[in-house]
C-alpha cells in the first residue's frame, strides 16, 4: 500500500513539474510572437512616415474623371489649387454650361475659391488682367437682355463669376483686384456691375474712378463688333453708371446726341435725360420732336412716351402729348397703345393702387373726357374709351376699396 502511494506521489508531481514547463514555453512564445509582431508594425510605420513626408515635400499631381456626357473634367480625386480651378472653369462653355451636371460642378468650383479666400486672390487677378472671357449663358438666354442681375446663381460669365468670388472673399486686397479691374475694364457691362458692387462694399469710396472710366468710354465710338450678348446695352450700362451716383455733368452731351448721324433717336441719351432732368426732360423732347434729322417719324414714340409719364401733371405733358397722339405718322399701334397705356405709365410699378394715386387719376379722366369728343380717328377713340374705362375702375378700387375677408 505504501509503495502504491509513492508511485502516485511521484506521478503528482511529474505532472506539475511537466505543466509547468509547458506553460513556461507558451509564455515565451507568445512573448516572442508579441515581439516579432511589434517589430514588424514599427517597420510599417516607419514605411508610413517616410512615404507621408515624401509626398508633402513632392509637387502634388491632381487626378481628374472625366464627364462621360461633356468630356469636360470632372470633379478631382485631390483638392484643386485656385489656379487649377480657374483652368477647369475656363474649359466651360455655353453649350457644357447648359448641362446641368456641368452647370453644378462650374459652381461648386466657384464655391471652392471662396473658400480658398485670400490664397485665391492672386490666380484670380491673373487671369483678370489678361482681359480674356468665357461666357457661359446663350446670346438667347432672356437674362442676357434684360440685364446682369447683382446676385446670380449661375454666372452669366467667367469674369463675372470671379467678381462675384471676390466680392464674397471680401476685405481690402479683394476691393482692390476689383477696383483694378473697375479702372481697366472696356466693357460698360463690368463697368456697371463692379461699380454698384464697390459702392456696396465702400460707399463712394471709388466714385471718381468709376465716373472717370464711364465718361472715358462714353468717348468712344459705340461697341460695334462684340459677339457677346453681355455688350448688347453697353452705352445704356455706361449711362447707368452715371445715374448710379447721381451725375448730371453727361447732361448735354446726351441733349447733342439724341439725334444719331443716321437719323434715329438715342434711346440710351433719352433714358438718362429723363433719369436726370424728370419733367424737365418733356421740353427737349417736344422740340426733338420736331427735328428735321428724324427722318423715320415711326421711330419718335420714346420722345411721346416720356410726355405719357408725365400727362395729366404739367400743362406742356398735356400738349406735348395730345400733339403726338394725333400725328398720324406714328403707326396705329404706337397711338393706341400711347392712350391705352395712361393706366400705367406715371404710375408706380409693383405696387398696389394708394390714395396719392387719385389725384393723376381724376387729371387723366378730365383729359379723355375734354379730348375724346374732338377726336375724328377711330383708332384713337376707341383706345381713349378702353383707358377711360380702366382709370374708372382704378378711382373705384381707391374710393371704394374691396372689404377685406372675414
């Protein structure tokens, strides 16, 4: 019995001392394995570092896609320069801004560039002073007739984006790109735009600059050869900058110029003269009227329908425009939309008919009533009853105004 317990004693221990050593050498071993495994991701980081350094201190490459509709590049793989950017806009043309994929992605790189703020400034004056363009809106894009609006989605141009990204930026070396380009620029069109912006940014501060630019380019002959629709209106653009701070001193020179070489009027010259002088302008249309260069008479209705503004007014609004009604060389339609029209002109636009109205209105009534019974021509007539008409209905909304819903 005693010898049996002896063997197990001794089996006990062969067991301990044999799970001992296993567990020693599994110990060691994972502690190697550890080891190797941390020496292997120092190495890889090392690897890391070096190659982050290396690209930081290499020139970056930009990897671009392309548009699989336009063929124009797409946005990048990596962030753009400023004037990476610029050459990516210049790329766009109407056609590709028409697309609305395209269209996206000319103002999301726009927006980048605000975002770049100052570091942009000098790729864009680059490109600035170069006096190069890409216009990105159709010639028959009706916001191209009817004007460049100060705030717009889409620009209607390359420079006219850039503007609008310095005037975003904002700050004194951003005023001073645009005031450059204010005194350099041959295009009424920026002309107007960059003034109004600056005005709005510092008020005055570069009024002398931009009237002397306008009046220097109201010297010129008159844009003749420009296949952009931007330069559609450029002398009624430059005019405007002049009503824009109230200068008066184009005053006769737009008089003298009324009556073009050709025998047609100077719509642009009427506009400021009636800007600037108000009624007074009526006496030097009247006498227009009359001048003998006019050749085509179907061209004077402008000269009636600033005397429209203002019948029913002044005493010489009355005659001047009772006379030109009743010329017959004006077409049927020039008259009876010159009567038709005494509901409207003189009247403020886009608002809602007020008390200080009647007055204009019950002058306008007296003026058909003691005119349309001397009048022989049917035409006429019936365009003095359809106004006669409408300026009673608008006494009657003044005097008798709808109840407002319960």
């Amino acid at each position: 019995m005693k010898r049996i317990l002896l063997y197990l004693a001794a089996l006990l221990l062969a067991v301990v001392v044999t799970a001992h050593w296993v567990n020693e050498r599994r110990t060691a071993s994972h502690a190697q394995a550890m080891a190797a495994q941390a020496e292997l991701w120092a190495q890889e980081k090392a690897k890391l570092e070096a190659a982050l350094k290396k690209a930081r201190s290499e020139p970056r490459t930009t990897t671009t896609l392309s548009a699989p509709e336009t063929g124009a590049p797409a946005l990048s793989v990596l962030p753009l320069t400023p004037a990476e950017l610029i050459q990516r806009l210049i790329a766009v043309d109407a056609a590709a801004a028409a697309q609305p994929r395209t269209a996206r992605r000319l103002i999301h790189d726009l927006e980048e560039l605000i975002a770049a703020g100052p570091a942009a400034l000098p790729a864009i004056r680059d490109f600035l002073v170069r006096n190069e363009e890409v216009d990105y809106v159709s010639g028959q894009s009706r916001g191209q007739r009817d004007g460049i609006p100060h705030e717009f989605l889409l620009p209607p141009s390359l420079r006219f984006g850039l503007f609008d990204v310095l005037k975003q930026i904002g700050g004194p070396e951003a005023q001073n790109v645009l005031a450059k380009t204010l005194e350099t620029t041959g295009r009424g069109v920026e002309l107007l735009w960059l003034a109004r912006t600056l005005q709005e940014l510092a008020p005055n501060k570069y009024r002398d600059l931009a009237l002397a630019s306008a009046h220097e380019l109201l010297a010129r002959p008159q844009l003749a050869n420009s296949t952009s629709p931007l330069d559609r209106n450029d002398r009624d653009n430059l005019l405007d900058v002049l009503l824009l701070y109230n200068d008066t001193s184009f005053t006769n020179t737009a008089q003298n110029q009324l009556v073009r070489t050709d025998g047609t009027l100077d719509r642009s010259a009427l506009k400021y003269l009636q800007a600037v002088l108000g009624l007074q302008a009526v006496a030097i249309a009247a006498t227009t009227w009359n001048d003998p260069r006019l050749t085509d008479a179907t061209k004077k209705e402008p000269l009636a329908r600033l005397a429209l503004t203002y019948a029913g007014t002044d005493q010489q609004a009355n005659e001047f425009y009772l006379r030109a009604i009743s010329d017959l060389n004006l077409s049927k339609d020039q008259r009876s939309n010159l009567i038709e029209d005494l509901n409207e002109d003189g009247f403020a636009r886009n608002r809602k008919l007020e008390a200080g109205d009647l007055p204009l209105i019950e002058n306008r009534i007296a003026l058909i009533e003691q005119n349309a019974p001397k009048t022989t021509d049917p035409i006429n007539l019936a365009a003095f009853k359809e106004a006669h008409k409408d300026l009673m209905k608008m006494r009657e909304r003044i005097l008798n105004p709808p109840r407002p819903a319960p």
